[in-house]
C-alpha cells in the first residue's frame, strides 16, 4: 500500500514537471536600435514627440546623433541640447528618424547627407517629420516614393523633388521601409504607427493611453498598397493666398513673425534672410525659403 501511495505521488509530481514544460514560451523581443539626427535649428517636438513614443517601446534603445560635437540650439533657440553620439561614432541603427526645422544648412552639410545615404542599407526603416523629408530627398531617397511633409511645405517638395509623389493632409505615409509624416506633432502618430508595425496595434495603444495622447487616429495615415480603410476628411488648412500692395516707406522689420514659404516662426531675422515686396519686408526661416519667395512672390503672399 505504501509503494503504491508512493509511486501515484512520484506519477503526479514528473505530469506536473511535464505539464509546465510544456507551457509555450513568451516571445522573444529582438532589440532595435533607433538614432534621432539633431542638427542646428531642428524643431523641438519633431525629435522630442518620436523620441518619447519609442522611449516606451519594449527593446527599444533610443539615442540622438549630430555631425557635431557639444551642445547645439534647437529652432527659435528656445532649447538647448546635447547629441549622444557623432556620425562616427554612433552605432549603425535598425531605424533612423530625421526631424524637420530650420533646414538649409544641414542640407549642405554634405556629411550629414552622405551619412544618411551610405547606411540607408543597413537600416530597417527610415523615418521622416515635417521637412525632415527634404534632408531625406537630398540624400536621394524620395525618387519614385510617395511620400508626405508639413502641409505648408507640399508644393515646396514637389518643386524640389519632381519625382516623388507628396500627400497633402496625410498624418503619415507608410511606404515599406520608408514613414514620413506630416509636421510636429504628426511625428508622434507616425512612431505610434512604427510601435504598431513592430510590437502589434495594442502595444501602440498602450504607449499612446501612456502618453495620455487621446487624439491618436490609427488610420489617419496612407499604408502603400493597403486599401483605405475610411477616407480622410482632415479639412484643408492652406489658403490660396492673394497679392498684396502697400505705398508706405519701406521699413527693415519683417511684416510678419512668420515665415510665408514655410509658415514656421522666424527667429533673428538678418539681412541675408528678409526680403522687399510690394511695400513690405518679409522674413525667412532660411535662405532657401527666400529664395523660393523670390522665384513667385506673389504665390506666397496672403490678404492683410
């Protein structure tokens, strides 16, 4: 009697060592790596709103990357910060997030853009904020792509990239290996998008309940190649500007705190970046915007 007693405890014990091996393992996460490029003049919540999703994404090793050494001035220099790492010496990451800002001199900064071009094979995903696609379209990764960027910046894009295909009104465009979103806060929607593609919609979800970001519309976005699954009725925010004159003396201060090509803020205005028409001075965020100005003057110009 005792040897059976025994050996039906000795049965119960190897069922239950066998019944919780045979439990199916939790997923393996695989890390990625996510480089955030800073430059001079970039627009805070470009970097600032992609940086704080992915902070939250689980595998996720998040850092900033600048040609630069030291501490440099974000847009309208209201903040200052300091990259992780420098273009040789960062690590090559799974996926690189461009912000926009103010962007004709890291446009030129020909390191910048080598560097972007040179690893785009290595990377998983690339992605764009605001007229961060114009750094990317300098590197040579927009031909042929649809694509979309700062509603104020559409026909700007379409003028510098002429065959790439730009969305207007898009929160985002998932093109494959490529997201570009629309301005400032779209950046958050499209990581939150990444999040989804990566770690599944729930993850996302929690990341955007988290973030106590209540306005995030998942389908707010163009997916290549995926149906639409409603269509998009965000309203048109641009309006056709009309031709405006003025007979008072020319003065030097810029009629506006805006920039009339691009509609960012304009901050320490100098000779180089204003230009005279039509009875007013007007001010730019960088001289490639003045010179879009002064190709269509009239284009740009809204009704006082």
């Amino acid at each position: 009697m005792k040897n059976r007693l025994l050996f039906c405890c000795l049965f119960a014990l190897l069922s239950a060592i066998h019944s919780g091996s045979a439990q199916p393992k939790p997923p393996v996460v695989k890390p990625v790596k996510i480089a955030i490029l800073l430059f001079p003049g970039v627009e805070l919540l470009d970097f600032a709103g992609p940086l704080e999703v992915f902070n939250h994404m689980e595998g996720a090793s998040v850092f900033t990357v600048a040609s630069q050494i030291g501490p440099m001035k974000m847009m309208q220099n209201m903040l200052t910060v300091t990259p992780d790492y420098t273009l040789n010496t960062v690590p090559q990451p799974d996926i690189l997030v461009v912000p926009g800002g103010r962007m004709e001199d890291v446009m030129a900064d020909t390191a910048v853009v080598n560097w972007i071009r040179r690893t785009t094979a290595g990377r998983q995903l690339t992605m764009s904020v605001c007229t961060g696609t114009y750094l990317l379209g300098q590197a040579g990764l927009l031909d042929g792509k649809t694509v979309t960027t700062h509603w104020a910046a559409t026909d700007m894009l379409r003028q510098m990239m002429p065959k790439t295909t730009v969305k207007e009104h898009t929160r985002f465009v998932d093109a494959g290996s490529l997201v570009t979103t629309a301005g400032v806060s779209a950046g958050i929607d499209g990581a939150l998008h990444v999040v989804a593609r990566l770690r599944g919609q729930q993850a996302a979800q929690q990341i955007a309940r988290l973030m106590e970001y209540d306005k995030w519309e998942p389908e707010a976005g163009l997916v290549i190649g995926k149906p639409a699954k409603r269509p998009l009725t965000r309203s048109k925010l641009a309006v056709s500007p009309k031709v405006t004159s003025s007979r008072r003396k020319p003065v030097e201060t810029p009629a506006s705190q805006i920039d009339p090509v691009c509609h960012m803020a304009v901050d320490k205005i100098t000779t180089a970046d204003t230009a005279y028409y039509a009875g007013k001075y007007y001010g730019f965020c960088s001289k490639l915007c003045k010179q879009h100005f002064k190709r269509e003057p009239a284009a740009y110009i809204k009704a006082n």
